[in-house]
C-alpha cells in the first residue's frame, strides 16, 4: 500500500516516502518519511509491524521513524518486543546526532532493534528475502528488492536514484517496479551544474529503465503534486511503451 508518494517535500495532505507491505506473513514498512506515521496509523496498527527497512537516510524517507519511535516507547500500544528497523551502514551514528539535538540520542535505538545491514549481502526475514542494489544519489542509497522465500515474484522499489544500469539489471523481469520520477523532463535550471550526474530520474528515464529491464508492471513514485500527472504518465509511457500507473496514497498492488 502507498502510504506516502511525494518527494523530500509534501504533497498538500500527503506525505513523504511510506509503503506498508504484507509479504510471506509478515507485515513491514519500507521507509518511513515525514507524515507517514500518521498515514500508517489510518490503516494499520503501528504495534503490529514486524520490520522497517531504510533505503537511505535522507530525512524524506527516514524522519517519521522519530513519532514512530516515541509511540512504541510511550504509547498505549505497547509490544513485549521491539520491531526490527533494517538501516544502511551509518545508521546509528546518523539517527543518535538527530535525536541528540534534543538530548534523546538513543530514542530510536531505543524503540527498534536497530540492524545495519550489508548491502551487498541479503536479509532473510522469517520468511522474506530482501536484496539491495547501490543507485547514484547523493548519500548513499539502495534499490530494494523483496520477495517471499521459495517464489520468484518481485517487487523492486528504485529508492532515489539517477539514471543508471545497474537498477536495469537488478530489476529484470520484475513483477511489479516502484520506481522515482522526480524531475520534470525540462530543461536544467541555470543553478544547476550540467556536469554534475543527476541524483533523480525523469518520467522519460524512469520509463526506459521500466522498458530496457522487462518490468511487469511499472508505478511512478516520488513526483510532486505541482506536476501535472497526465504529463508525467504519457511521457512515462512513450518511454516504456505500454501503460505507465502513477502512485497515489492508499493505492494497494498485489504481485
């Protein structure tokens, strides 16, 4: 389910990177950016997730894991254990600098069982198999793909990512890619640096590499509701040459 679509800003009522997937019995989130918390809460229980996994740790994808964390430690809702939060190397040191701005360096160490993973291993989670891919972006950021032990359906979500081949590769034959669409197809601003690789992708890009990797089904995520979407899907489209969905929260994709 999309719980949030927008980019490193909010769409008016919306919210930042969230999805909420039941995969092989367990029920997880993968990134937890600002407002999702209050949109996780408006279709399940926050003390029923098993696991969270972090793509990167911009606060777009990660900054909602505070209210999260204050809820499992204070709320009613109280659990004999701590969920699992699956978090690129650096995690830890990143999260207690945040918290400790205002003094709570260990807060979400201390609602999580914080696990800093191997980006070039695989996570078996009790019956689901997660693998990560490196993208271009401007921290380092993992693609992520899932998948319940003994199938060979695939979801693979780009994270943030510019235009590159190795998510290509990672996503071939994918049933279903979640994939960015931040930048508009226009032109570079005059503030930007044409040299610089770009850390989005464009709906153009995001459909070629929805086409080169045989995607099943390819949803655009990331964009911003100031674009217009009947532009961002047709341009999509053209680039992957079959019908292109754009994610809207509360969307639920079965695979």
């Amino acid at each position: 389910m999309i719980l949030g679509k927008s980019p490193s800003w909010q769409d008016r009522d919306g919210a930042c990177t969230g999805y909420l997937l039941e995969v092989g019995g367990l029920t997880l989130l993968l990134d937890c950016g600002s407002g999702v918390f209050a949109k996780l809460r408006q279709h399940a229980d926050y003390a029923s997730i098993d696991a969270v996994i972090i793509s990167h740790l911009h606060a777009d994808h990660t900054l909602d894991l505070v209210p999260f964390a204050y809820a499992l430690k204070f709320g009613p809702e109280l659990r004999s254990d701590r969920p699992a939060l699956h978090a690129p190397p650096g995690a830890g040191a990143a999260w207690r600098r945040l918290c400790g701005a205002w003094g709570s360096e260990t807060l979400i160490e201390d609602a999580f069982e914080l696990r800093e993973y191997d980006p070039a291993g695989e996570l078996e989670l009790d019956g689901v198999r997660v693998r990560f891919q490196p993208v271009p972006h401007y921290v380092p950021t993992y693609a992520v793909e899932m998948r319940a032990s003994g199938e060979t359906r695939r979801l693979v979500f780009s994270a943030d990512c510019g235009p590159n081949e190795g998510l290509v590769e990672f996503a071939r034959g994918a049933e279903l890619l979640l994939i960015e669409a931040t930048r508009p197809d226009e032109p570079l601003r005059s503030d930007e640096d044409p040299n610089e690789p770009p850390g989005h992708l464009t709906a153009t890009e995001a459909g070629e590499i929805g086409s080169r990797s045989g995607a099943g089904r390819l949803v655009l995520t990331h964009y911003s509701d100031q674009l217009d979407p009947a532009v961002v899907r047709a341009q999509a489209e053209a680039a992957f040459g079959r019908r292109v969905e754009l994610a809207s929260e509360g969307d639920q994709y079965e695979i």
